[in-house]
C-alpha cells in the first residue's frame, strides 16, 4: 500500500542537491552559499510554496546541534592556533567590544521605543550572539586570507562566551525588576555553563588527542573524528552547558596537544558539509511573515540598533587594541549573522517570564533568520573590499 508521507530519504537527497546546486550558483554570482541556501528554504517552506513537509522541520536541533559541534571544533583551532599567539588578548578584548556594545546599543533603543525595563535587558542580552556557521562558511567557501579572516575566525570562536556571560548577568537584573529572588541563581547558572564547558571540551580533548590518528599516521580517520566531536557535544547537552563552547575547547586541546597529527580538523572540515547545508535551509524554513505586522517596529529596532552596535564594538575595540586598518573598517561588517544560541537564549527568557515569552521567541527567530539572510552577504563585501578574496583587491 503507497503510502502519502514523503519519505525522509528523498528529501535528504533533494536538499543535498539544492545544496550542490547553491555552491555552483554561488561560485558564479559570488554570493554567499548561505544566503541561497536560507533564500530557498524560505521559499520552500510554509511562508512560500510549502514543498517541504512541516514535519521534517522536527530535525532542526539535532542537525544545528551536529552542525554547531563541528563548526566550535574547528573555532577552536582558529583561536589556539599556533599562528595567533600574539594576537590572544587583541582577540579577546575585541571579542568582548563586540558584545558589550551591541548590547548597550539594543538595550537604549528598546527602552527609548517601549519603555519596558525588563524587555530591554533580555533582548540586549539576546543581541550578544553571533553565528559562527554562517561567518566560517563565507570565509571557507571564498578562501578568503588576512588579517580581516584571521581575527574574524578567532572572534565568533570566543564572543560567545562573553555573550553567555553578559545574557547571565541581565537576566540577573530583569528577574529581579520582576520581583524575582533567585536572581543569583542565573549569576551562576551562567558562570557554571562557560566553566562546565571549559572542563568537559579538556576532559575530553586529553584522551582525544593522544588516541586520534594512531591507526592511521598524519590525520584521524573521519569516523574516529566525529565520534570524539558528537560525544563532546552530547554530553554538554546533557550537563546543559554551552556545547559550542565545550566542542570549541575540544578543538583547542587537540590543536595543542596532538603533536603527532599533521591535519587534525580536516576530516571534520570535510564532513560538516551536508550538516551545514540541512541546517541553513531549514533556519529558512522557519521564517514566519505573519509576525511581521504585530512586531515590525521592534524587530526593526532591534535590527538596526545590533547591526550599529556590532560595527560600533568593532570599530572601539579595533581601534584601542591597534589592530591593522582593514580590521578596523571591516570586521564589524562581518559580524551580523546571528546564531541559534539567540533562540535558546530566548527559550530561557520566555521560561523565566511567560508575559514576555511569545514576543521574545517571535523577534529573535525572525530576527535570526534575517541576520543570516543578509548577513553572510555584508561577511562577503567587508573581506572583498578589505581584499581578502583571492583575485580580489579592496
């Protein structure tokens, strides 16, 4: 008997040509792949033609999950490498400028907007995040190389952990605004999650470093590779720590200890492809027009006063740590695509404040979404005008 579900295999197979298809169109029209990818879930998905089944829409956490774990494996060998030692506490303060900033930005606009004390200090909080996904795949996609790439790459692999911290602390201040008396709780809450992570990515990174790449000298086998990477992700979800963050010092610990290994992260670089396409065209798909009308004006805000708070954090930070001028003009650019970390972010706050729940999810899926519509194309122009881009010159 013919059943009327479309089997999962057959859209996997779809998407993953869609996905081929996008790097072709991309390499020609040099657009970024994720915007292809985003454009055509949203017109595959319920808000265009609704060709793909609502239900397959149930696998987009564990596929951001996968895909996530392996992008904060290979963050963490573009923060650790041995190539930017010297640029360590340059990353890390502009990493920080570049959160704060974008949260003080949100954080007088919706106030200025709304007058509303507590929805002003979980959406700047929320403002923190950036996309590691949508940045790494511009940058590998186009081969781009500099100063402008080199920093970028290091900075969406540490702002997350800042933004942790910062989202922690203004929960702290909004729950108690509401009356709350647990406001501690999330103050350590948010230290145990970067800490939990920290402990658990080295934890496992020891005895990953020492037995990858043994049957097989030079590099690890990619099996062996992603099983370390998903055991590391795994386990930070259960513990309910930052998996990213966790995967990201798994890429760190390895980076530094497994001497013996020539080419650690390039099975994982190769393999996260089909996770990554799955996951960009599926973040399309979650796009909903329909919030547009009741909340256009905050979302519209909140786009304007993140966008203007990144390049602003940029710009400071750059410039107090004097780093090299196409790092000042253009790494503030490249940082608007915004995570899936947003969105758990505001799961959190829609459980701590259910009056400002359905408001909260609604700007920050729709306002993720968009970021890295538009995003990964303001990644491209700011490397081609830096001249990053092979054949290119700024």
């Amino acid at each position: 008997m013919q059943s009327d579900k479309v089997p999962d295999l057959l859209i996997l197979g779809v998407l993953f040509l869609i996905g081929w298809t996008a790097h072709i169109i991309s390499s020609k029209a040099h657009i970024p792949r994720v915007t292809i990818l985003l454009c055509i879930g949203i017109v595959s998905g319920p808000t265009g033609l609704n060709l793909i089944p609502a239900e397959f829409s149930q696998y987009f956490h564990t596929v951001s999950h996968l895909a996530l774990a392996m992008v904060g494996f290979l963050l963490g060998e573009s923060f650790f490498g041995r190539d930017i030692i010297s640029e360590r506490w340059q990353i890390l303060f502009i990493s920080l400028g570049v959160s704060l900033v974008p949260a003080i930005c949100v954080f007088i606009a919706i106030l200025l907007i709304t007058s509303n004390l507590s929805l002003a200090l979980v959406l700047a909080g929320i403002a923190t995040a950036t996309d590691p996904a949508a940045t790494i795949d511009v940058i590998r996609e186009f081969k781009a190389k500099g100063p402008v790439s080199r920093i970028l790459k290091s900075v969406v692999a540490v702002d997350d952990a800042w933004g942790i911290i910062i989202f922690s602390l203004l929960l702290v201040v909004a729950s108690n605004l509401n009356g709350g008396q647990d406001g501690i709780i999330y103050i350590i809450h948010g230290f145990r999650e970067i800490a939990g992570a920290l402990s658990l990515g080295i934890a496992i990174g020891i005895p990953m470093s020492y037995i990858i790449g043994r049957n097989r000298p030079g590099e690890p086998t990619v099996v062996e590779a992603m099983g370390f990477v998903f055991i590391c992700g795994g386990s930070a979800l259960y513990l309910e720590v930052s998996y990213l963050l966790a995967c990201m010092t798994l890429g760190a610990t390895v980076s530094r200890m497994a001497k013996h290994i020539e080419r650690p992260f390039y099975d994982i670089e190769t393999a996260s492809d089909p996770f990554l396409i799955i996951f960009f065209i599926l973040s399309g798909i979650s796009l909903d027009f329909s919030t547009f009308h009741a909340l256009g004006y905050l979302m519209l805000t909140y786009i304007i006063a993140r966008t203007l708070g990144k390049w602003l954090g940029a710009q400071l930070s750059s410039r107090l740590t004097k780093a090299p001028s196409q790092v000042i003009h253009h790494l503030g650019g490249c940082l608007l695509p915004q995570a899936g970390v947003a969105i758990g972010m505001a799961l959190l706050v829609s459980e701590r404040f259910p009056e400002l729940g359905d408001t909260i999810l609604t700007i920050a899926v729709t306002t993720t979404v968009l970021f890295e519509l538009f995003g990964p194309l303001a990644t491209h122009w700011n490397l081609n005008k830096a001249g990053e881009m092979p054949g290119k010159k700024g």
